[in-house]
C-alpha cells in the first residue's frame, strides 16, 4: 500500500486543491454579497500599508518618511508586497497566497499524520480535507494575516520532530525565520527542547551539544531581526509587541486557568470539539508505550495557549491567537481515534459508534464552515463599513496637513493618507506607557496639536467628551452586532478641566 501512495496522492492531490478553492471562494462570495470583499481585521490593512510603502518609496515605514516597527511581521509584509511588485490588487493577491498556504498546510497535515500512525492515503485526504473546510482555517487564510504562514511553518516543524532525522542547526533556523512571521515562533524550541531530552536520555553532552546547534540556528536570523526592529525603534522586538501586551495587562488579574480556558475553548467551536477524546487517546497509548517524546506536539499546544493565557490573555475575533493549533489538534485528534474506530468491527456498538464519528467530523465541518463564512462576511462588513468607510471620508473632508488621532489604524493609514497619532501604541510608541489614562492621552493630543479624533465612542468616553463631533457611519453592521459606529471628532485642543 505504501507504494502505491504517490499514484494515489496524486490523483486525489487535484480533488483537494478544487476543494481549497471552493471552500475559500465560498467565504469571499458570501462576503462580496454582504458587503463587498475586504479583510476581517484592521490589523491586515497595517500589513497592506507597509507592504504599499515598501513598493511605492522603498521605505519601512507606515507613515512615509517616518520609519517604524508597527509590523509584528515583517516576512508577512514582504510577502504581500511581492502583490505590488507584480502590480496585482492587494486583496486578491492577500486571497491567492493564503489559499496556497491553506491547501499546502493540509497537504503537510496529511503527510504528518501518515508518519505518525502509517495511515493510508485514505486517512490523509480525510485529515487534509478537514482542514480547508475548518472554519477557523479559511477564515484566517482571508484574513489578510500572518497566521497562516505560521501554520505553515509550525507544522513543518513539528513533522520534522516526528520524523526523528532533523538537522539541528537546520531546525534552529527554521525557528529563527518563523521569528521573521510571529515572536510566537520562539514556542517551538519547547517541543524541539522536549524531544532532544527524551531521544537523548543519559547522553548529557550530545543533549547539550544539539540544543546548542539549535539555539545557534535560532540565533542566526533571530538576532538580524532584533537588530531590525532596533534600527527602527530602539527597541529589540516590535512595537506591537509591548503595545498589545500594554493594552490588556488588566486581563492578567483573571485567575490564570480561567484565562488558559478562555484561549483555548474559541479554536476548539468546530470539528476540533469530536477530537479531544483523541487527543486523550492518544496521550494514554503514547505513554504506556513509553514514547514520551512522541507527545511534543501536544506540549506545544499546551505551552502557546498557556503563554497567551499569560502574556496577552485576549480571545477575541474568534480566538485568533489561537488558531495555530488547530491542525496539530487535528492530526493528534485523528490519530488516537483512528487506533479506536473500526467501521467493520463485529461489536455493534464499536461498529455503529465509529461510522457515527466518521460521518460526524465531515458534517460537522461543513456546518461550522457556513456559520463561520456568516462569521466572515460579517467580520469584513464591520471593517468595510467602519473603519475603511471612516478612513475614506477622513482622505476626502480634512485638510491634506491634518493630524488624525486614531486608535484602529490600518485602514486610516492605507486609506486616510493622513498624519497619525497611534492611540494603540503600534507605530506611536510614546503612546503606550498611557494606553489607558485618558487625561494623559488628552494631553498628548493637545501637545502634538491633534486636529482630529477618530474612534468608537465607547472606547474614550472622556475623551469625546472633549471633542466635536463631526461624522459617523451609520451603518448597520457594526450595531447589528452589539458594537457602536465609527466616530469622527473635531480635537478641541483644550484638556481636561482641573
């Protein structure tokens, strides 16, 4: 059978791809009905205008002539630019390269699972065809974000693992270029540390030996991106790196395992909900046969929720933080349920349970997929009608010198073609000591002779207190689900009353 694969692989490999795209397509159609297609998030205009000013100026900066280190990712940002270059529309081209890393991440996934439990081509396309249609997945590949891409490389790095024949000096750079997509890179030297230890039980020196190998590898293109974001902002890591982390420090003071709790539970809304008996499985079998190291993976998932829940415990816009560990999820999933399931088995209640399951995670998925594009088109509709149609009225009814004072700033930047105070931090990084004093923030504003505030009104009630406005969208989405409208004010440079 195992020789037979690759005749097999390749006649199913066309079948997977029609599915990828159909399932990407499928989001974007719906969304293009709703509202129009956009990006779900504002944080993937950042990417775009960094990306746009990389091409048009051949600067890194998000306000031209002002260089910065506003992109936690700037690997991602080069990739997209690649669309400028080649003088493609940003969405599409956003679109095409996250439907390719989609389809090659369940490839990878169905490759994965075959080292793992010598599986057929059968159980391959299955594992790889679960993934395009998980809704979280195709969300995140039209996001216009990063985290496909370190999907990507997370599972080829934690399939390298299991194959026990990797370089490590090779793996450590891997790592280290992972570091170039997410700081959240750093995540897989716990697995790689996990399955050097295990492998290499009472060999100190080669244990030693290799990590160091590894932390080399890391080093070598770890240390160019320090020396990158320091060149931009004196600072070693991203300014989105301690903006983000700054913003929702108060979440820290939630007991930890309600907040571990709180990243995990989103990502497993979906098809990952059947597999945890699986992932259980396959953690009792691994370990009554001794093969701890083969249970790196599943220390992966568990140490990046558990870093989140502790450094930047926020849960929104469908986990999104998360979502890198549904594929592992997936494939530990599969495996220890497919060790269990037998459709043919002689026991009814074996037999009638284990073609339930089978027929349960396709359904399932394509249940979730339809909610989840509903999810999409209104995530898109929200930026669409607010801060993209906000950002526009602010390029077309302010003054060309005009100084924006914004907190959601991607589409401003891209769309706006203003001067910006960054009220969240990212490309403003004396904002984010004052992230939430908001007498501090008024009187930066007053300092730098804001000329305008664009925010929702909720977010600074004091502050608007202070302004006039001028503008809101009025649109419906935003309202429809329990937000408020993007406001326009006119700074009145006056603080707050002693």
């Amino acid at each position: 059978m195992i020789r037979r694969w690759p005749r097999q692989l390749a006649e199913i490999a066309p079948l997977l791809i029609a599915i990828t795209v159909l399932s990407v397509v499928g989001f974007l159609w719906i969304s293009a009905r709703t509202s129009g297609l956009g990006f779900p998030l504002d944080d993937a205009w950042i990417h775009q205008t960094y990306a746009r000013n990389l091409v048009e100026y051949g600067e890194w900066a998000f306000l031209s002539g002002q260089p910065s280190s506003g992109s936690t990712s700037p690997l991602w940002t080069v990739m997209i630019a690649v669309g400028g270059w080649l003088h493609l529309d940003p969405k599409v081209w956003s679109y095409l390269l996250g439907c390719l890393l989609l389809v090659t991440s369940a490839w990878i996934c169905g490759r994965w699972l075959a080292l793992r439990s010598r599986a057929s081509w059968r159980w391959w396309f299955f594992v790889a065809m679960l993934l395009v249609l998980e809704w979280h997945m195709v969300w995140i590949s039209v996001s216009g974000m990063e985290t496909i891409a370190l999907i990507l490389l997370v599972l080829i790095v934690v399939s390298w693992i299991d194959s026990q024949n990797w370089n490590s000096l090779g793996m450590g750079m891997l790592i280290g270029l992972g570091v170039w997509l997410r700081p959240d890179a750093l995540s897989l030297l716990i697995p790689v540390a996990w399955h050097v230890a295990f492998l290499n039980s009472g060999q100190f020196r080669k244990m030693l030996h290799r990590m160091g190998l590894v932390l080399i590898g890391v080093m070598l293109l770890v240390g160019p991106y320090m020396a990158f974001n320091y060149a931009l902002s004196y600072e070693l890591w991203p300014t989105t790196f301690y903006a983000k982390q700054t913003e929702y420090a108060v979440y820290r003071e939630i007991p930890f395992f309600q907040r571990f709790w709180a990243q995990l539970v989103p990502p497993l809304a979906g098809v990952s909900a059947l597999l945890v008996p699986g992932l259980i499985l396959v953690t009792i079998v691994q370990a009554r046969q001794g093969s701890w190291w083969r249970l790196a993976p599943l220390l992966w998932v568990l140490s990046y929720v558990g870093a989140y829940a502790v450094r930047l415990p926020a849960n929104y816009q469908h986990g999104r933080y998360a979502i890198p560990i549904i594929p592992v999820v997936l494939v530990l999933g599969i495996e220890g349920m497919k060790a269990w399931v037998e459709p043919y088995a002689k026991s009814l209640f074996r037999r009638l349970f284990s073609r339930a399951w089978l027929l349960a995670l396709p359904v399932l998925a394509i249940i979730f997929w339809w909610n989840g594009a509903q999810a999409y088109a209104q995530d898109v509709a929200i930026i669409e009608t607010e801060m993209v149609a906000a950002s526009e009225w602010i390029a077309t009814h302010t003054e060309s010198e005009a100084l924006i004072a914004a907190h959601d700033i991607g589409a401003l930047g891209y769309f706006g073609e203003r001067t910006i105070i960054d009220m969240a931090g990212l490309v403003s990084p004396e904002v984010i000591p004052i992230l939430r004093d908001e007498e501090a923030l008024a009187r930066l504003l007053d300092a730098r002779g804001a000329d305008y505030l664009m925010t929702f009104p909720g977010w600074y009630p004091k502050l608007v207190e202070r302004a006039e406005l001028i503008y809101t969208t009025d649109a419906p989405h935003s309202i429809r689900a329990g937000g408020e409208n993007m406001t326009i004010y006119r700074w009145r440079p006056q603080g707050f009353a002693p």
